[in-house]
C-alpha cells in the first residue's frame, strides 16, 4: 500500500540511530530551567491559599518585607494591573469562563490558589517571607467533585451563577434509537478515571529578563512551544511580538502540562519587569503536584447496542469532566474531544453524545498525554463488559467489529475520514505475539488452582498531528555552513523525544551527507522560524515532513550547482556520505563541502542567476489530522487475598507509519504505557470534600518504578501516511491505550468472582472491596 | 521547598550531645540519617532552633554481640545492618526486614537508631525491635537507663524518649535454637512505607510446639502493635494442631486501623488476617528448619 | 543561623564555601559549586534525580545538608568519566539503549546504577529492577534503563576480560 517513496539514500531514516542529545545529557551538561544564571538575577516564589475557596479580607506584609534579602512582595491588587489582558480566555456562547488573573484578587478558587509573590535574594529568603504573609481568609463553600459540582449551592467562580462550564449534545436522532430498539443488546454502563497529574520531572519553572533601553522581555522557558510563549507574553505583557524572545533550551518533559504558559509564569515576568532584573521562579513538587494543571477526572457512560453475533448496531456517549477552576484549554475540550473520537477502530453507523463540564474548587485541568483518551478508556472496557454480557470472547468481539482495510477509506459517524490504517492487523499481530490462546490455557490451569490471572485487550485509533491554528504548519531551515556542515532550523519544542536525533536523521538522508555533519538548533525564537512546537503528536509528521521538503529543495540546489561544477546534469548524480558524484563515473565527483564552499566565497561559478548560499526554508501545511492505530495486550495476576494486581506481560502492536527511528517510537511508546500502568493502578491526585489535595508529595502521589512496569514487546506494522515522510504520530498512544488493557486484564482476571471494573486507579484496597461487592451481592 | 533556618552542631563525642541536647531541650533535634526529618524539615511540617547532628560519633557506631545480646551502635547504618554476618546470624530477622526499608540509597545513610526514635508506624525498624524483644539504651547529662522497645514506642511519632536524651544503642537479644522468623509487609510500590506489615518471631520446643512467639502488625494502629491474644493462644500448642487461618482472623478482628489517601482502614484489617497467618506459617517453617540438623549443617 | 566554612571534595576538585547550615547539600552542589548536573526533582528524597556517591555510596543529595558533607569526598554525573574521555560503561549502556529522553531523572539513574552494579556486578533482571526502584522516571517507561544496565554490566564484564 506504500506510495510514499523511501528517500533515496535512507541510511539513517528506519535506523536505530543513537541520540544526538545522550552525550551532554549523560555527562551532567544539559541546561535546564534551573541552570540558567544571570547577573543580577533574584528568586521568586508564591503565597498560596490553603483553602480551596474563600473571601480575602485582609493580607498583610509588614512582616514578610522585613525579612533581610527580600527584595518586593505583591499580591493580585498590586501585580494584576500591569497584565494588558486577562491571561486567557475561553468564554464564548453558553461557555462562561472566569477572568483569569496572574494572582488571585478577592477571592481564592483552589487550594494552591496563588495569592502574593515573593522576590528575594534566593529561594530559602523567598519562601522564609512567604510564610510570613498574613493572609486573613473568610471561607466560603467550595465546590468540589464532578458529579457535585452541577448540584452545589456553592459557585467556583464569582460572577458566574452556574458551575457548568459547558453543555452540549448531538440532536434528536430516530435512526440512533430506532437502532437501539432492534439490537438484541443494550448495555449500558459508566466509566469513570480519577484525577491525575502529568508529573515532567522537572516541574515548571522559568526565568524572566526585562531587558531596559532594548525594552525587550527574555524568557528562559521551559516549554514545548516557545513561538506560542512569545505570542503569549507579547499579548499579556502589551509588547511587540519582536520585543519578546523565548528560548528553550533542555526541557525535563512536558507531557502536556508545559504547552500554555499559566498564572505563575506571567507573575514572574511582570515582575521582572517591574524591577528590570531577571526573576527565576522554580516550581517546587509539591506547588507542581497541587497548583501546575491537572488532567482526566472524567466520566463516561456508554449505551451500546449489538446484535446477537455482538456487532455494534448504535453507541451513544455521554462525558462529564471536572475542569476545575481555571481549565488551560476550553472547557470543552476534554469532553468534545473524547466524544469526538469514540467511535475509534469499529464499524458502526448510529452514534450520539452528549458532554458536559463542570468548574470546581481546584486546580485546572489542562492537555495530558493523549487528553480525549477516555474515549478509549470507555468503549474498551465496555466491549469487554459487553463480550462477557453476551458470552463471544473478547478478542473475537473486536474482531467481528474492527475496521478491515477493505474497508478503507471509512468515514467515522462523527466525520473523521480514515484511509491507510491498520487497526485489524494490529489486532492480530499483538494477540499472537502475547500468545492468546496459550494464555487461555495457562489461565484455566491457574483457576483451577485457585490463582487468578487476566489478559485485557485495548484497541484504538489515534488522531495524530492535528494541524489547526498554530500547530497547523511547521517551517525549517535547513542550512549548509560554508565548511559543508548542516544546521537545521526549527520551530519545535523537544522536551525529550529526541528530535534532535530524528530531524537529523530525515535531513541527512536527504542531503547525503555524514549524520554528525548535521545539527537541529530549535527553541529560540530569535534563531528559528515560527513552528508550532510540540503538542498532538506532532512533531515526527508536521515537523518531519517539512525537515524532509526543506532538505529536498536544498538537495536540488547542491545538485544543480554540482551538476554545473561537474558539467554533468543534475539527475545524473548521486550524494553519499558528503561526496557527490556522476552515477557510474566514480571518477567523476566532488565534495558536498567543496560545493558550499563556492556557493558561499565563489559567487562567478555558480550557473547563470544562482543565488549564493545553500539554505532552504519551507513550510509545511499539514492534513487535518493522521491516523496511527494499535493494539495494547497485557497480562496479569491479582492476589484475591490482599487486591494486589501485577503485570506479567505487555506487548504493543502499532502503526505509526513509517518510523523514523524504532527506539525512539519504541521509548515513546514504553513511557506512554507506563503513564498509563500509573493512572490504572497507582496515581490519584485525590481531593477531600473539603477541596483540601491529598497527594501533594512524591509519598502520596504515586508514580510507577521499575518494579510496576513490566518488559514491554513492540510489534511494527508499517503503513505510510499520506504525509511527506510517512509518518504518522506516536507520542500519545501508549498512554491512551494503557488503562483500558490493564483493566480489561484486572477484570478478566477476576470474571470467575462476578466482579465488574469501572474505575481507576485499582489500589488494593480498590480491588479488594470489588471482590467484597461482588461476593456479597 | 527549603528548611526554615536552624543552628547546628555536630558534636564527635556523646557527651558534647548530650550538652546540647540538655541545653536546648524542646528547641533541638537530634539530626541521625536524617531520610525522615530532612523532608519534614524541607516541607517545614517541622522546625527546630537547633539541630544536633550525631553522625560524627564515632562512638555511636558498630555492631557487637554481648552475651546473647547483639548490641547495634543507634548510628549505624542500615546498609550495614543489612550486610552485616553478625546480624545475619544473630538476628536474621532484622536483616531481612532492612531490605523493606526504602531502597538503597535511603539505606546508606538512614540509621536504626534514627529509625526507631522516629517511630513513624509503619515502619520496620520500631516494629522489629519490638518483635524481638529489643531494648534501646538512652542517656542524657543525668545518666544512662534501658527502655523495652514495647515502653519506648507511644504513639505516631512519639517515643518515651525524653528531649535530652539520646539513643544510644539497640539491644537486640538472640533467640535461641528452633527459632524462626518472617516479616512481610503490604505496600503500594517497592520501598514504600507499608499499608499493613508484620513480623513474627517464634521458637519451638521438642516437640513441635510452641515455646515463645512474638507476633507484631505494623500500619495498623498509632505504633507497631504485638498480637497478645494471640500470642497466647498459641503458647504450648502444637504447630500441627493450629488453625492459622482461624487465629489471625480473630487475633486481627478489633483492629481500628486509620485510613488514609493509599488505603481504607477496613482494608489494613481485611489483610492484616492473612498476612498475620501468612507470617506464622513462615516462621514455624523456618525454626523447624533450623532445628533439622541437616539444614544447620548445610548453613 | 550563622553560616559555616565548609570544604568538600567533588569530582577530585576541592570545593570551600560559607553555607547556611539548612542548605542541601544538592543545591550546594547546583549553586555554590555551579555543578548543575545534579538534578532536583522532588526536593524531599522520593525520586532519587539527586543521587550523588558520597564517599563512593549512592546518597540523596536533598537528604543531607551541606554541612554535613564537610570533609567529604562527592562523585557527581560530571565526574564519573574523565573530561573529554570515554564513556563509563553505564552511560555507554544508556546511550545504546535509550535509557534517557527527557534526562532530567538520569542523573540519578547513571550514578545509581554505577553504584548498584559495583555490588552487583553480574544482576538478574529482577535485581536490576529491584535495585533501580528507589529512582522515578516519567519518559522511558524503564524499559531502556532496565537494558542499560544489563549492558553496561556485560560491557565491564568485557572490559575485564578483555
């Protein structure tokens, strides 16, 4: 089915290529946010509400300013006004959203609420200060829970008299229900997932640096999309776009949580330039675990109908997400998103939905690795729910409902267009290397000596590289330096996943040169061309696609010239390892650095009205989305004596299109998975009825080690994507598709006790009231 | 996350830290391994005026065997504990319960006699030593005395300690022939503070019945907590004759474990039976094997 | 509060400071010492990203104060391999296997495993895994560090034979 032509020396695109970023890395010489020093440069850090909503009556400094090495405090009255705008704002029809402040004014909306700014000399000063700002708060009722919020008599947010943020539903369909009414099954059944934390190791942070005279704001970021950022402190900070510049050097992850830049971020850059001296602010864990943005907290209930054989006749969805008081992206977009795409790798026609989002007292919800993944949390366990219901086996019922290629092109019920996909064969190839039918063997064996294991199975379709917006189109420059050596400019936003290995990889492919004579310099706004950074599984597609035109186009113009210099045509030569030569006349060549070297300080042999130089910049304008599919199989064993649940096996089938790297789509792959064993078994970021967090260390916020991921095996089916290299995205999908294998696994392990699994994360003592609940009922 | 300011001293003798420690009182802190109360410190959940850091006497370290008492310097670390023959042979349960102890890293510098005065309840140390029988000996600038471990733990947190005194060392008396031990513990991940845990120490007689046994939960009371009841239904039974299962049930029924953010009280208590038949069965496994002169040869 | 003289010797490189005596030995290191290899991450001795040899054992260096290191000899990620030299065989080992993306945990990780594969020279699977757990990484699922190890193992083991 390829169509897409291979480059034509591909001696690093497909290989599995070490990483340009490991040797600094490993040494200690990365630069992080918390490595960069100025001269001059103070420290800030942030009084925060202790309650989750309540009145400011009084806040008093006195104290605070008199600790030695205290430079300024300012809480929202003083600070807010220097902001030109509202941070962001998402209000629309039907849509209220609160007025988004640098620091709260008034009142406090979330316990961690950010109530007054300390700068001082250094980090220990600075929070010496902040704990003696008194902050007199009178308590108002908070609004806490998702499936409260609605209800509650309390409001999150002054001057919005309801907590729903967003309600829509897909109109009044006969055919939906007409489908309904003849299914020979109706099962209807909720799902829910509990609040989690996208936990980078290296929390938010950045240094501001208001630049007198040049009036210029600097921002050491740490981000995955400077470009966005300098758009972002230009709007809020009244600046001229060209007055502000982003750089982003190494990044310790994002996962989402570092795409919008949030309320401490602009604090600190207002207050840098109030007193014209860089700030550094570095978010310390427990501010990360309770005031960065939190994700998921949502639920799904699924009606599906099926018919005698369990082939899906109508679905109809409907989610409720928690966004909390501040959401970084519009309270739709969790549920919409979902919604949107839960129609997933099965054929049915008949859909409808509905959607609703409610604000709480706590912190905001934003984009985590894969953020509309409730959708395959949901349709996956329920086609277990519904296979155990109608007693077809669970691979079997996916596989009576799985999109077939003959299939394609298939249009989704809610419009998505899928052409080269492969979700059957995913199926196939992760049943048959997790063993599927030996496990059914092994599992009947161990029932009957009493022991309890499981195999669960979660199939997805993954949009990747949405292009709207900002993160529509991806530029590069790719340049060649006078000695013959590479640089490669662009607009992306590595914060780990490795593109300065795998944009090196398509560009040298391209330009048939050594990989170590190639460079990617990206992250700085005054050094690469606008690009939309990373977010949606971009990066390999968008920014790899338009790595690959732009080398093409500057490959065309090295041959052209050397064409000129040899006296042979263009299409007659070849590049290999830096040296270019006439195909068949091995005598015949000349050097890639000979031939920038005349492109630069030769301008007379160049042919007739070349321009001198070797750069190219391209941009890209990519589809509205590309299709990757998988299929995660896991294995377990739960004690029925203490609810503890291990894994014993974990295999990912998964088409990402042609791969520029397989260890990198291999260690994307693994670290979405194990994001995934930490929502289904381990991480909870739990609020009390109070809206007090409960999880605010690294003691109770529980993050998998070594010993909770098991070996992870890969099968690679290769379909390419109709984009320039190929390549389809792969960041998300194995945090997608995690949760739902590993409970459908947990669920199936303890089927023989009647125990049906609905919700996350299943700590023992989870597991074990579910085996409690089903004993007794 | 950075400590309020403190004075520190690091004495090399005890009886510069006892000086110390008489001389602030309530306002110092004895700083051991410090794996706990550096991060209550940095969170502040904790402050002190001053700090005594004892990791600088020498004298505070070293395992010996006294008689039928293995005596453990309160400074010495617990990678050493766990590595350590005397230990080993002495007192395998104490070695074996290190390795529950957070990982390696926390080990090198966390200290048993830290670990103990810190009294956190669900941790090894504390409940180990009363499983065993131990003793700490304390001093302060008035003199010396011997606690049981049973009279030294009071409550989450809180010791029999006085604030001037120091522990000094760790008694830890060796049990004897036909003795045998487990420890397990239930936790969220490897290295974490346990949802329940236990240890028991038993010994036989002749015939296979029960001479001694010290059967003690952790994370599911304020303190560790030793099983009396029983304990003493199980004196001068025959092993054979025991309905485990029956006996931890109800030996753990009026349990009133708390409950927190990574498990329900009711949870502790549902698993507290198991786990306690669980280390029973361990333990007389064990001190029949090491009675079997087969097995002791081939040690 | 007064601040004491401290000497402490890093990577072979004496290094003498006036610290407060609450500042961490990690941000003695990152500040005063401008060693910014080491990592933090959590700032109360979870995640291990601070993991420092001290006096050749593996130690969190958020779990000592400065003070407390008067005196001592530090290995930091800097000084496991010469300046401009080859590559321990534990990064070796991360670099071939993927065992970093992010890196901001790998500090950690290289310098635990260092002193993890001195006592265990010759791991199993399980002991590796058992070993390592006291380390948190959110990007590589451990699947490359597990390999990592296991390579850098057999590297020395080449090494010695060799």
């Amino acid at each position: 089915m390829s169509t897409v032509e291979k480059p034509s020396a591909a001696r690093f695109v497909g290989a599995r290529v070490q990483r340009r970023e490991d040797p600094r890395l490993l040494s200690g010489h990365g630069q992080y946010i918390d490595d960069v020093r100025l001269p001059g440069m103070l420290h800030a850090t942030f009084v925060r509400s202790p309650l989750a909503r309540a009145r400011i009556v009084a806040i008093d400094l006195e104290h605070a300013l008199a600790v030695p090495g205290v430079v300024a405090i300012w809480d929202g009255s003083a600070l807010n006004g220097d902001a030109a705008t509202p941070l962001w704002d998402w209000a629309g029809e039907g849509t209220p959203f609160p007025e988004v402040r640098a620091l709260a004014e008034g009142d406090v909306r979330f316990a961690g609420d950010p109530v007054a700014i300390v700068i001082a000399r250094d980090r220990y000063v600075a929070e010496d200060a902040a704990e003696l700002v008194d902050v007199e708060y009178e308590p108002l009722q908070a609004v806490v829970g998702r499936e409260l919020a609605e209800a509650s008599t309390g409001r999150a947010h002054d001057g919005i008299d309801t907590n729903v943020a967003w309600s829509a539903a897909s109109p009044t369909d006969p055919a939906l229900e007409a489908a309904f009414a003849a299914s020979a099954h109706v099962i209807t059944e909720t799902f829910r997932q509990q609040r989690h934390v996208n936990v980078p190791m290296e929390p938010r942070g950045l240094v501001a640096h208001w630049e007198r005279g040049a009036e210029q704001l600097t921002v050491y970021a740490s981000s995955q999309n400077p470009h966005q950022d300098r758009e972002y402190f230009a709007r809020v900070m009244g600046l001229p776009e060209h007055h502000v510049r982003v750089i982003m050097r190494d990044v310790g992850g994002g996962f989402g949580q570092k795409i919008f830049r949030t309320r401490e971020e602009t604090a600190v850059a207002l207050a840098s330039r109030r007193l014209g001296r860089p700030v550094k602010w570095i978010e310390d864990r427990q501010e990360n675990l309770m005031a960065a943005n939190h994700a998921r907290d949502e639920q799904m209930t699924l009606r599906v109908g099926v018919d005698a054989d369990g082939v899906i006749t109508a679905i109809h969805a409907s989610h409720l997400a928690d966004v909390g008081a501040y959401p970084l992206m519009p309270a739709m977009m969790p549920g919409f998103m979902a919604l949107e795409v839960l129609p997933g790798p099965y054929r049915f026609a008949r859909y409808g939905w509905a959607g609703k989002s409610v604000f709480t007292n706590t912190s905001g919800i934003s984009a985590y690795r894969g953020p509309w993944m409730m959708e395959t949390v949901a349709r996956e366990i329920m086609m277990d729910v519904v296979a155990r219901e109608i007693g077809v086996d669970p691979a079997e019922i996916r596989r009576r409902n799985v999109i077939q290629t003959e299939d394609l092109p298939y249009t989704t019920p809610t419009g998505r267009e899928y052409d080269r996909i492969s979700p059957a064969q995913t199926l196939e190839a992760a049943l048959e290397e997790i063993g599927y039918e030996r496990f059914r063997e092994e599992q009947a064996r161990a029932r009957a000596e009493g022991r309890y294991l499981g195999l669960g199975i979660s199939t997805y379709i993954e949009p990747t590289a949405g292009a709207q917006g900002p993160t529509g189109i991806e530029a590069a420059t790719v340049r060649v330096e006078p000695s013959g050596k590479v640089n490669v400019l662009m607009g992306t936003g590595s914060h780990g996943h490795s593109l300065e290995t795998t944009m090196v990889q398509v560009v040298a492919d391209q330009l048939g040169v050594p990989i170590e004579d190639v460079r990617l310099l990206q992250g700085d706004t005054a050094v690469s061309p606008y690009g939309g950074g990373t977010a949606g599984s971009r990066s390999a597609v968008i920014a790899g696609g338009v790595a690959r035109i732009s080398a093409i186009k500057l490959r065309e113009k090295v041959l052209e010239l050397a064409g000129h210099l040899l006296e042979a045509a263009a299409a007659d030569l070849e590049i290999e390892d830096g040296t270019i030569t006439v195909k068949g006349s091995p005598g015949s060549s000349i050097a890639f650095a000979d031939v920038a070297r005349i492109a630069y300080y030769d301008p007379s042999r160049l042919p007739e009205g070349m321009e001198p130089g070797l750069e190219s910049t391209s941009r890209y304008s990519a589809p509205p989305a590309t299709y990757a599919n998988s299929t995660q199989v896991c294995t377990c064993e739960v004690d029925v004596a203490t609810g503890e649940v291990r894994l014993l096996d974990y295999v990912v089938g998964e088409d990402c299109g042609v791969m520029i790297n397989p260890m990198v789509v291999e260690g994307q792959i693994a670290g979405g998975v194990a994001q995934g064993i930490g929502g289904a078994l381990l991480e909870h970021l739990a609020y009390d009825e109070t809206g007090n967090p409960l999880a605010i260390t690294f003691k109770d916020y529980l993050l998998p080690t070594t010993e909770d991921v098991p070996d992870i095996r890969y099968v690679h089916v290769e379909t390419p994507s109709n984009t320039p290299g190929g390549h389809k995205g792969v960041g998300e999908g194995g945090a997608i598709g995690a949760p739902a294998a590993i409970v459908n696994a947990v669920a199936d392990a303890l089927a023989p006790l009647g125990v049906r699994v609905t919700s996350q994360p299943l700590s023992p003592d989870r597991v074990l009231a579910m085996i409690d609940d089903a004993r007794s009922a | 996350m950075k400590a309020a300011p403190f004075d520190y001293a690091a004495p090399t003798e005890v009886d510069e830290a006892l000086a110390l420690l008489d001389e602030f009182a309530e306002d110092a802190k004895v700083l051991a391994g410090g794996q706990s109360l550096v991060p209550l410190l940095a969170l502040r959940m904790s402050r002190f005026d001053q700090l005594v850091d004892v990791n600088r006497i020498e004298a505070l370290r070293g395992i010996e065997l006294v008689g039928e008492t293995l005596v453990i310097g309160a400074m010495t670390r617990q990678a050493t504990i766990e590595r350590d023959e005397e230990v080993r042979r002495h007192a395998p349960l104490l070695a074996e319960a290190t390795r529950y102890i957070g990982h390696f890293q926390i080990r090198n510098r966390g200290t048993i006699g830290g670990s103990i005065a810190h009294a956190d309840p669900t941790a090894e140390y504390p409940a180990i030593a009363l499983t065993l029988g131990a003793e700490v000996e304390v001093a302060s600038v008035r003199g010396r005395r011997r606690i049981d471990a049973g009279e030294l733990l009071e409550s989450a947190y809180t010791t029999t300690l006085e604030p001037e005194e120091l522990l000094l060392s760790v008694r830890v008396p060796v049990w004897g022939a036909r003795s045998g031990f487990a420890v397990h513990e239930i936790a969220r991940r490897t290295g974490d503070f346990a949802l329940v845990g236990g240890a028991a120490a038993v010994t036989l007689d002749e015939a296979d019945a029960v001479a001694r046994a010290h059967v003690v939960l952790f994370g599911v009371a304020d303190r560790a907590i030793r099983l009396s009841s029983l304990e003493a239904a199980i004196a001068g039974q025959p092993v054979d004759q025991l309905d485990l299962a029956e006996l931890a049930r109800e030996a753990t029924a009026e349990l009133r474990p708390p409950s927190d953010v990574q498990a329900t009280g009711a949870y502790r208590r549902r698993v507290a039976a198991p786990l306690t038949e669980r280390l029973l069965r361990t333990a007389f496994v064990r001190a029949r094997r090491a009675g079997d002169p087969t097995e002791e040869a081939a040690r | 509060m007064s601040k004491q003289l401290i000497s402490v010797r890093i990577n072979d490189e004496l290094f003498e400071g006036e610290v407060e005596p609450r500042k961490t030995l990690a941000d003695f290191i990152r500040e005063d010492c401008t060693l910014t290899g080491t990592h933090l991450a959590c700032e109360h001795g979870v995640c291990g990203a601070c993991t420092i040899l001290l006096d050749g054992e593996a130690v969190r260096s958020c779990l000592m104060f400065a003070v407390q290191a008067d005196g001592a000899s530090l290995t930091t990620l800097e000084g496991l391999a010469p300046e401009g030299g080859p590559m321990t065989p534990v990064q070796q080992g991360f670099m071939e296997h993927h065992g970093l993306q992010c890196g901001f945990c790998t500090p950690g990780f290289v310098i635990s495993a260092h002193a993890f594969l001195r006592d265990h020279p010759d791991p199993t699977e399980e002991e590796i895994r058992e070993g390592l757990s006291g380390n948190l990484c959110r990007c590589t699922g451990y699947q490359g560090i597990v390999r990592a190890v296991q390579r850098a193992a057999e590297i020395t083991r080449e090494d010695v034979t060799a």
